[in-house]
C-alpha cells in the first residue's frame, strides 16, 4: 500500500486523535488523553477498521466454507461419475439383448414351456431378468440426477464465493482509504514462521463467527470480557505470554468496553515507557503469535509499535498518534477481537 500522491492533509490535532484511538491506548498521559466522544473529523479511523474488517472476516469465513463445501461437493460428483461409468456399459448390454433377441414375455415362456416345472423355473428366470435390467437402469438414472444436483450445487457455490468476494473486496477499499487518512504505509510488519500454533476458537457449523456478549468475569480486571477473548488470552498464555495484561475498561466507543480487546504490556508489570531489549522481543513475538493464529482466534486487528495489522489489510505503519508509549503503542500490544 502506498500513500496517495494528493490528498487533503488534516490539521495534526485531527490526525493525533485518530491514530490514538485506534484501539484505545490503556492508561493515556493526559497530554495524549482525548474524548472518545468529541473526535470531530476525519471519521474515526478505529471505527472504519472495526466495520471492514468484521465484514471482511465474515466475507473471508463464508469463501472458507464455501470452498470446503466446493471439495466435498467434487468429490461427491467424482464418484458419481465412476458410477455412471461403471452401469452404462450394464445398460448397453442389456439394450443390445433385447435389439438382437428380443426381450423375453410372458407369452414366449408359456409357448416354450413342455411342463408345468419347467413353466415356473422360466417364470422366475423372466422375474429375474427383469429385476436385474431395472435396478440397472434405475441405478442409472438415480447417478445420473445425482451427478446434475451435484453439478447445481456447485455452480451455486462458486457464484457465493464470487458474491463475497466481492465484498471481501469492497472492505479491503475502504479500509485502504481510512488508512491514507493517517498517512498510512504498508510494512513487512512482525511475522514468524516458528511461532506456536494456537487452538481453534469456536465457530458456527457454517463457518462464521458466533456473536457474543461480554458474559466472562475478567481474570484482567474487574470487568468482563466474552469466551472468545478470554480463549485468545488462554492461548497466548500457553505460548508463554504471561506478562501483564490489561482487558476490560469502561467507557468509549470500542472493544474495550465491550470485552473484545487486551492490552498485553512489553513489561512484567504495568505500563511503562518504550519497550527495548527483550521487552521490546517479547513485544515482537507475541505480535507475530497473535497475527500467525488471527483465523483461528478471530482477530479483527492488532497494534503493535507504530504498526498496525488487520485482515482486510495486512501490516502497515502509521503517524501522528499522542507521541507517547500508549498511544503510540510501544509498550503494550493492543488486541482486538471480532
């Protein structure tokens, strides 16, 4: 992503607002602190984010299970070709006996038969026949409909894929135009392949992400937070994040209030200044963990030092924010969560 070559550029208090409130910074110095109500414009950039990329996981989500539905549907109309393949020689066989014999009736066994046992044994041979050319034709013609719902169904699929997509799409476009609002430039960001994979949070038989309060007490605080949080903090905590954490806060417009977000802090304890050395390691890696397992924890965006990572958009570095460790997030990685 590069940062448009013309665009109006918004006074530095509008600019500082935005930035800082991009995921709520935990405890801002009070020069940095702002009113989550009283932002004034550009629109909020954390509210943007928070619209796209729900609907941006949740496009991404139906294309998963769109695709896996796809799969089975191609095996399944596989095997029904291997099936039709293997009666329509049957068939052939049994439409060729009866051009050049003839098909055996009721009258030719009675013309043909010298005694009444030999009269029964050509009845059930007759019956015989019979049912074996039909349950052929019928298997047949049962493949045969399978094969065209299967070929249906998958036809359907493939135009939903499409449909979100498209959406997927839009979302990216809007996302990239909040973003160029703060000036924003696309970065490699924090990436790991070695970092610990994280256990699946549940989803919906469809796919999607099931929409929960904030129904859990807080191990964090003396809020609350929802299952699906508190399954992301379990789960850092497995991969050995265990300094502190920071969830629940009262008040504003976003995750936080709602138990959808953490602060995760560089330090041991609290919230302090820049992180450096190993605060600043750890910083990094439990960055690259969160962004490694966003499918599998329903990340909707993660903070981390001046940069920025959500779904819709990848890694990106942004200005402009209060100029100091919270709201610029570089002493705490900031956690957000569908």
């Amino acid at each position: 992503m590069t940062a448009p070559l013309r665009r109006r550029i918004p006074t530095a208090a509008a600019l500082a607002a935005v930035a800082a409130l991009l995921a709520g910074f935990v405890v801002a110095s009070p020069a940095a602190a702002q009113d989550p109500d009283d932002e004034g414009a550009p629109p909020l950039l954390s509210e943007v984010l928070e619209s796209t990329g729900r609907g941006y996981v949740e496009a991404k989500a139906a294309v998963d299970e769109s695709r896996k539905r796809q799969l089975k549907l191609n095996l399944e109309l596989e095997k029904v070709e291997e099936r039709i393949a293997a009666l329509t020689p049957q068939i052939g066989q049994v439409a060729s006996n009866s051009y050049r014999l003839g098909r055996i009736t009721p009258v030719m066994v009675l013309l043909n038969s010298a005694d009444p046992d030999a009269l029964l044994e050509r009845a059930e041979g007759l019956d015989m026949i019979a049912m074996h050319d039909n349950k052929r034709i019928r298997e047949l013609n049962e493949a045969r409909e399978q094969a065209a719902r299967a070929v249906a169904a998958i036809d359907a699929e493939v135009a939903r894929e499409e449909q979100q997509l498209e959406a997927m799409a839009r979302q990216k476009k809007e996302a990239e135009k909040a973003l160029q609002l703060v000036g924003a430039v696309a970065t490699n960001g924090f990436v790991s392949a070695t970092s610990p994979v994280a256990a699946q949070a549940p989803r919906n038989s469809d796919g999607s992400w099931p929409s929960q309060s904030c129904s859990l007490d807080d191990p964090t605080t003396s809020g609350c937070i929802t299952p699906r949080t508190m399954h992301a903090l379990n789960e850092a905590k497995k991969a050995g994040f265990t300094r502190f954490v920071s969830c629940f806060r009262p008040g504003g417009p976003f995750e936080h209030p709602k138990g959808r977000a953490c602060d995760f802090s560089a330090q041991q304890q609290g919230f302090g200044g820049d992180a450096f050395g190993d605060d600043r390691l750890y910083g990094n890696n439990l960055t690259a963990f969160l962004v490694r397992n966003a499918d599998k924890l329903g990340i909707l965006y993660v903070i981390w030092y001046r940069q920025f990572w959500s779904p819709t958009t990848g890694w990106s570095s942004y200005s402009g924010a209060g100029g100091d460790p919270n709201s610029d997030h570089t002493n705490h990685v900031h956690l957000s969560l569908l």
